[in-house]
C-alpha cells in the first residue's frame, strides 16, 4: 500500500501551511536534512519574486483571474450568484477537466490535476492556492488579502438572491472594488478549444507585469525583471541548464543592476559553501548505513580542490547582511551552524572531524529524533538531502520559454 499522510482541519489557512511545507519538503528535489531551505528561499524570492516550486506554466496567472472575471460578469447582468468561495471551487473543478480533455489526459502538458481529472477526483491543492502569491506580487491581482479573506469579502451572492438585493448589504456595495482589483485584462475563459500555452496578448500582458517594479513588493532589481527586459539575457536562460549556468554568464553582463549582481554572487557562493556540508552529511550517512561512502569523498576531494580557487569568495560571503537583509526568519542555531560551518572550511587546515561534528549537531538540531546521523535505522543506496541548489530555475525558464515562444509566433 502506498504511504501518505491526511489530516482533519476546518481551517484553509492550516491546510495551505501543510501544503507549504510539503512544498519545501520537494523542492529542489530532496527533504531539507540540515536546515537551509531558509536561506535558498530567501534568496529564491528576492530573484525570482511570485514563482514557486509547484508551478507547472504561467498560464495559470492568466486563468485565475478569469474565473473572478466571470463572476463579475454575471453579477452586472444581474444573473443569481453562488458564494464566491464555491464559484472558485466549481470552475477550478472544471477547468481541470476541461483541460485534461484537451489534451486527452496525457501528462506533461503542465495542466494541475490531470491524473485527478482522469480518475474523476477532487483537486486538494487549487491553483488559486498555488499562484496567489504570485498574483499578488506582480500586481495582476492589487490585494493585501490572502485568498480565503479576497473570496469573503469579494463576496457578492448576497446582493442577488431571487432577483432582489439584501438590504442589510446595500450600503456594503460602496466598499467593493467594481473589478476586484484585477488589474488582468478579459482574455475571455477556458473551453473546448483552449491551450496552456500563451497567447500573443497574453505573453505582452505578463511579460510588462513581469517587468514592472511600480509600486509593488518586488525587489528593483529582481533577476525575473531583469531578464525579461533584454533579449541578450533572455537567450542566455533559454541555453542554460542549471543556476549555475545561468548565474555566472549573467555575471559577465556590464549592464546588469548591481544589486542584481551581488544577490546573484551570494546565491552562487552560499550554494557553493552549503553543498560541501551536503557531501559530508553523506560520507557519514553511507559510512554509518549506506554503500557509496567512497564515492562521496572523491567529491569531498573535488569540492576541496574548487574551494582552494575560490576561498576569497567564500570569506566575502557576508552571513550578517543574509540573515539581516534576505533571510532574517533564518533560526538562532541555523545562524550559527553556517557561520561556524564557514569558519571551518576556511581554516589552513581542514579538520574533518570538526566539520562532521558540525553537520551532525545542526541535522539533531532540526530532525532530533528523526534525525538520520543519530538513528541505528535505515540503509542508503543514493545521495540523501538537498544537492545543488537551483532557486526556483526551471520554473522560472518555463516562463521565459512560454512568454518568448508566443511572441516569436507573433512575428511570423
């Protein structure tokens, strides 16, 4: 049978928080062993503003204001109107099967809920849950309120009912944003004939919502903005396969904001120092109850061998400003394992034994009785833990890839 996990809450606000956790759990492909997920967020945020792990296509920025949009418009034809909370439910329902129907049900198609369209289920994550933060972020939807708080009192079902308004809600009327704050344009809604990938009008649409810093949340010189705005950086996402590649050609570009550049320089580094401390969490793993313990150190080796070229990088890499300036949420004790972890590695003289007791005591840290290190269970076979750190890469370059390829259609 296979495991899973489920839980009894009326609260959405519970459930969404469940839900961000298992979101951290898969990102970058692995659990969190050592505790800085924290950080790679951070930094993830700060280039890459709205954009999470669990986002298949930036067509759902487009598809969720539309389902408001509807609402809107049957409300100024005066037709009877469920609750909002219900509306959003039924059409993210159907909007699931109606795509899942164009596409013949095949996955890879980036459509959320596919196989659930295909065995007539419930969608449990919706993707007004999944992009809201985003919406908001890139103005495409101008509220401070989460998504439960935005359906309550965007609420309408009660000026309709039978035909006559609610009298006792009459003078509310006033308080509502005649369009919710969707700043979207009508790109009119899902049907027989619809597609995930973007439409020219729809491309234009997000790329300048993308590119736009007016007022917003985002960082200035967020690196989304930044590449969306040049055709040189554009191709050079479009021919990366990794952050790395991306960063360092980046890098290279005279013309790209200097706060940018130095977000950029501490995501490489700190991706850098933090993997060293990955491969040692392995080498004791698999020494303790795995097989590739030998392997791990031949990287261990290398990982030295690039720490030598690079040490003035890694003594500039400023952990006061990350936890002051990008990652303040970061803990007390997870400060302090990356600040000693630094230290260490920049010592003269590696003691290995130092650095393993450093891993160990950060992993109890955060799993205590979970934790791997210090448990007599459990056998390895593969690399455990977070490996290169990618903040939010591929989904970004999925959206670079839609937005450019509906404007290369554009001007054919």
């Amino acid at each position: 049978m296979q495991a899973g996990f489920g839980w009894i809450d009326f609260s959405e606000g519970h459930r969404d928080r469940v839900f961000s956790v298992v979101e951290l759990l898969s990102a970058d492909g692995s659990v969190d062993e050592l505790g800085v997920g924290v950080v790679r967020d951070a930094i993830a945020d700060w280039l890459f503003p709205g954009v999470s792990t669990i986002q298949t296509c930036p067509k759902y920025f487009i598809i969720i204001p539309q389902i408001f949009l509807s609402y809107l418009k049957k409300f100024y034809n005066k037709e009877k109107l469920p609750v909002l909370k219900e509306y959003v439910r039924n059409e993210e329902h159907r909007i699931m099967n109606q795509l899942s129907k164009n596409y013949n049900y095949t996955e890879n198609n980036y459509i959320i809920g596919v196989n659930v369209a295909k065995n007539n289920g419930e969608l449990a994550r919706k993707p007004t849950s999944i992009y809201w933060n985003g919406l908001r972020k890139h103005g495409i939807i101008a509220t401070n309120y989460s998504f439960s708080e935005f359906v309550h009192h965007n609420d309408l079902s009660k000026y309709h009912h039978s035909g006559h308004k609610d009298e006792n809600a009459e003078d509310e009327m006033a308080s509502f944003d005649e369009n919710f704050g969707i700043k979207c344009p009508d790109f009119e809604g899902i049907d027989a004939t619809s597609r995930m990938e973007l439409t020219e009008d729809e491309a234009h649409y997000l790329k300048d919502q993308f590119i736009s810093t007016n007022g917003s949340v985002k960082q200035k010189g967020n690196l989304l903005s930044q590449i969306l705005q040049s055709p040189e950086r554009i191709k050079i996402i479009l021919a990366a396969n990794n952050f790395v590649q991306l960063a360092e050609a980046l890098l290279k570009d005279s013309e790209l904001n200097d706060d940018t550049k130095k977000i950029l320089e501490i995501a490489l580094d700190f991706d850098f120092l933090i993997h060293g401390a990955h491969i040692r969490y392995n080498i004791q793993l698999h020494k303790k109850a795995g097989n590739r313990a030998v392997e791990f150190e031949k990287k261990w080796d290398e990982w030295i061998e690039i720490l030598e070229e690079i040490k003035p990088n890694i003594q500039e890499l400023n952990f006061d400003f990350i936890f002051t300036e990008l990652a303040p949420r970061t803990g007390p004790e997870t400060q302090k394992f990356m600040k000693d972890w630094q230290t260490e590695v920049l010592q003269p003289q590696l003691n290995c034994e130092t650095l393993d007791i450093l891993v160990k005591k950060q992993e109890f840290n955060k799993k205590h009785g979970k934790a791997k290190l210090t448990s007599s269970k459990g056998e390895y076979s593969e690399w455990v833990g977070l490996n290169r750190l990618q903040y939010r890469f591929s989904q970004v370059k999925k959206i670079i890839v839609d937005i450019n390829t509906a404007n290369a259609k554009s001007k054919k």
